[in-house]
C-alpha cells in the first residue's frame, strides 16, 4: 500500500510505501474481519477483508523483507539501508517471521540508546512511543527475558532518572516533553504484552500470557472491559504449563495452557 508519509509526519524519510503504515492497514483489516462478524456484515465483505489481510501479509515480507546492517530484519521503505525503530511494528501486529533478526537489530548498540530506540541508527532523535511498542511487541514474540530486562530498564530510566514520571513524545524536538498517549503505551506493554490480551469480540479475548522465569505468578485486578469487571491471574501450573483464572462476580473460571499458547476467553 502506498503511503508518502507515516507515523513521522515527513520528519524522516518514508519512501512510496512504508513499513508503519501498512504493518498499521494489515491490523486494522483484521480487525474488521472480526468486527464484520459482530456486526453481521455480509460475508463477501468479512472476506474481502480476510483476503486483503493474508495478502497484504505475504507483500510485506516480499516487499520490506531483507537485510538491514547486517541483520535480517525488515526495510523501512524500499532502498532503505539503515536501521530504523519501527521495524519493531510486525512483532505486535503477529508477524513472527523475521522476529530473531528484528529483536537483535532493536536492542543493537546501532538502535538502543541510553533513552531507548533511536528513530534511525545514527541519529540522536528519540521517540518513546517506538521503544514502547517495541517492547511490547517483543514480549508477544515471545522472548519474556530479554524484554523484562529492557522494560525494566526502561522503567528506572523514566520513574527513578532526570526525567520523570511519565514517557517522553521527542527529543530533541519539544525538547522531552510529556504526551499522554505514550503513557497509555506504557501500560499496553504489560496488558497486550505480559498478559497476551488480544480483543476478538464484545465480550471474549484471546489470552497468551508470558511468564517471565523469576515469577510465579502476577495479576490484574478490577479490570473493566468486555463489558465486564474481573480479574486476570497467571500462575505456574508445572514446568511447561501456565494457570488462568479469571474472576468475575463471585465465579471463577480455570484454565490451563502451555507456555506460549493461546486460551481463548469468554467473559
């Protein structure tokens, strides 16, 4: 899908066609493959969607797959040589296929800065909502450890460093002001991330926890959605099994998964 601009605004280059904004435009197609459903639309259009999603999919690894400093990861725009943050983009969106090489080139000293991703390798320019999706998309490529170290280093960086409480839009533009939908990111790490929440109707969501090997367990608590209010519990149910529980009203509902898998729930 062609795009002459992106996320950035023109503010770094972004080709005929970018990464962000179809990895964004294959999202949103299935999404509305299951809110088609739920809505009763007609099936030639629910399809129509499904048909574009899987094919869009298959045009992104064609078109932005490659070799980016050395690392097999994905090209920004086409003739793209250098390292850019939102490479991290495929890993929310479920696009695994080139998740190892991804992973290494967003914590490379070439794109990880003492604040995060650089927007491209070599440049000193910084936004946190890229370091903030990337974390929560390599937490749902499934590599728990390494995301909780950086996570974790992140979190001191902003609570406990020069420059808090909350998540910085730009530097140098605006000079690290605050902006409140990064701060909204923040806490998609640990939802969509940690606890692998993924909407797929009104009232039901698919669950693919990841249980970093330190813990035990961890949990939601009060959470309202769904149009619901309940709890979420992740524990250890042995070594290669993860427990969910879901409280909701005074009833509690079990379910056991191995580790890396799906449950589905319906509230």
């Amino acid at each position: 899908m062609n795009s002459d601009k992106d996320e950035l605004e023109g503010r770094f280059p972004a080709g005929k066609a970018n990464l962000a904004t179809n990895t964004l435009y294959y999202d949103a197609l299935r999404s509305a493959t299951l809110l088609g459903k739920l809505l009763s639309k007609p099936k030639t259009q629910i399809d129509g969607y499904r048909k574009q999603a899987d094919a869009l999919k298959i045009n992104i690894e064609k078109y932005f797959g490659g070799n980016v400093e050395g690392y097999e990861t994905y090209k920004y725009y086409e003739g793209n040589d250098v390292l850019r943050a939102w490479i991290c983009l495929p890993l929310t969106v479920g696009i695994f296929d080139r998740k190892k090489g991804t992973i290494d080139a967003l914590f490379s000293p070439r794109l990880w800065t003492a604040d995060g991703l650089a927007t491209q390798a070599g440049k000193e320019t910084f936004w946190d909502r890229s370091t903030l999706y990337a974390l929560r998309g390599v937490l749902e490529a499934g590599d728990t450890e390494k995301a909780m170290d950086f996570i974790k280093y992140y979190s001191r960086r902003r609570l406990l460093g020069n420059h808090v409480p909350y998540p910085v839009e730009a530097y140098p533009e605006g000079n690290q002001r605050h902006l409140s939908a990064e701060s909204g990111l923040y806490c998609r790490i640990f939802t969509e991330g940690l606890f692998g929440i993924r909407p797929i109707g009104f009232n039901s969501f698919n669950c693919t926890p990841r249980m970093p090997k330190a813990w035990n367990k961890f949990a939601l608590r009060n959470i309202h959605s769904f149009g619901n209010v309940f709890d979420l519990e992740i524990s250890r149910a042995g070594k290669d099994k993860l427990a969910i529980v879901v409280k909701k009203a005074g009833k509690v509902n079990k379910y056991q998964v191995k580790v890396g898998a799906t449950q589905l729930i319906k509230l």
